[in-house]
C-alpha cells in the first residue's frame, strides 16, 4: 500500500536559545504519531509563496500547536486583543493558506489544539480569546501537570465522525491552551465537549475527514489518540489513491 505524505506545520522562533538566528521548531512526537500510523511525515517550512506548490505534493494536512494565538482582527471579534494574546503573524497567515488550499482540495486535514483554532477561524468561527475570562469556574486547561499525562475527561458528541473513529464517548485528554472555539458556523459540527461546556474538538462531517481537537493526541495518552491518527493516515491513503 502506498504511504502518504504528511505535511506538518512548523513553529517558528526568534533568535536565542538554540540558535543566535531565526529557527524553526517542531517536538519529535508529531512525526512519530504520523509515521507509526504509516505516513511519510514532511515538516513544512514558511513560505507564503510556495504553499499551493506543497499541497499539490501532500496527501494529508496537520496543522500542529504553539504557544501563540490567533490574531482576533482575523475573526471580527470587536472587543480587541486580551492582554493574554500573542500572535505569530507570519506563521499564521501561511497556515491559513495551507488549510484554505487543503478545504479546498477535500484534502485529509486534523488540527491540534492551536491547530483546531485555526481550522475554526477558517471556517468562518470565533474563538473565545481568554478561557477564565469567559467561562465561569472552568477547568485548568492550561493543565499543571505535564503534557503527556490526563488533565481532564472529554465527551464525544454521538453520530460524529470523531466518535465513529475512537469508539468511545468519554475519555481522558491532555489540555494546553487558553483559547476556543466560541461558537459552531454553518457546516461546521462541535464533536467534542469538555465538562464544563468548553468546545474541544470541531469537525466538517460530510469530508473523508476534516477535524479539529483541542487536545495533543500525539502525545498517545489513550488509544482514542492513537485512532484518531490511523484514521487520519489512512485517510490522507485513500486520498492519494483517488
């Protein structure tokens, strides 16, 4: 069988740290969730110019996370930038690119955490820009403890694709954000909620497959994690073949 090809959105970081000039950043795991699923994980580096250029190679889309928001201009929200907000403007402009191109193509595509934001907003969502600030007596989703452990439940919505992939309703995820998606646009579905109503996963449940989950199941805490990425491989498989 043919192994598709994965591309992976990259971080992007300033001088300092591990180089004195720009670089690019990506934790290992996110390939590894790709390649034990049986794709072919290709990073993808910023460039405006040469994003239609990648998709016409790629076979699947996953738009990873990072410690940054979306700018808020970007879905109308009038009330301005919570202090919280820091964006990454370029970064954000080329995935946007990329997962118009990927819509558009009915390209395989899954959205991790920042990711999902981003799918949200370009499908024409708003996100609620501060958690604490919107959502009384909500959970820490920016959880303490360490990203490879549980910080809370999710329930998955029944009839989703979401719950079609991990055959369950309720499982434990790991939480690092401070945004979400605030609302469900037209064609869009919410398939996943936290307990205190907070939107963990959004989907477009007439594509092949089309997700977005506030968590990082790359991190394979549970199996429903570990489905999710062989659904989605498998998926950018038939997408190749067709």
């Amino acid at each position: 069988m043919s192994t598709p090809l994965i591309g992976i959105t990259l971080d992007h970081e300033a001088p300092g740290g591990y180089s004195k000039f720009p670089w690019y950043a990506l934790r290992e795991n996110y390939c590894t969730a790709v390649a034990e699923a049986g794709g072919l994980p290709l990073p993808l580096p910023h460039h405006l110019d040469l994003a239609e250029t990648y998709l016409d190679k790629l076979h699947g889309l996953l738009v990873t996370g990072g410690a940054f928001d979306v700018d808020p201009a970007l879905f109308g929200d009038a009330g301005g930038r919570h202090p919280t907000v820091v964006t990454k403007d370029i970064r954000t402009a080329f995935e946007l690119a990329l997962v118009r191109g990927a819509l558009a193509r009915q390209m395989p595509l899954l959205g991790i955490c920042g990711g999902q934001q981003l799918l949200h907003v370009a499908l024409g969502g708003r996100l609620i820009q501060h958690i604490p600030d919107t959502i009384p007596d909500c959970l820490a989703h920016e959880q303490p403890n360490p990203r490879d452990e549980a910080g809370h439940a999710v329930r998955v919505v029944a009839g989703t694709r979401l719950q079609a992939i991990v055959g369950e309703t309720d499982f434990a995820v790991n939480s690092a954000h401070h945004q979400a998606a605030a609302d469900a646009p037209d064609g869009v579905t919410v398939n996943a909620l936290a307990p205190d109503g907070v939107i963990e996963g959004i989907e477009l449940s007439e594509r092949a497959f089309c997700i977005g989950v506030q968590w990082h199941p790359e991190f394979h805490i549970t199996t429903a994690d570990v489905r999710l990425f062989t659904a989605f491989v498998e998926a950018a498989r038939e997408y190749a073949a067709s």
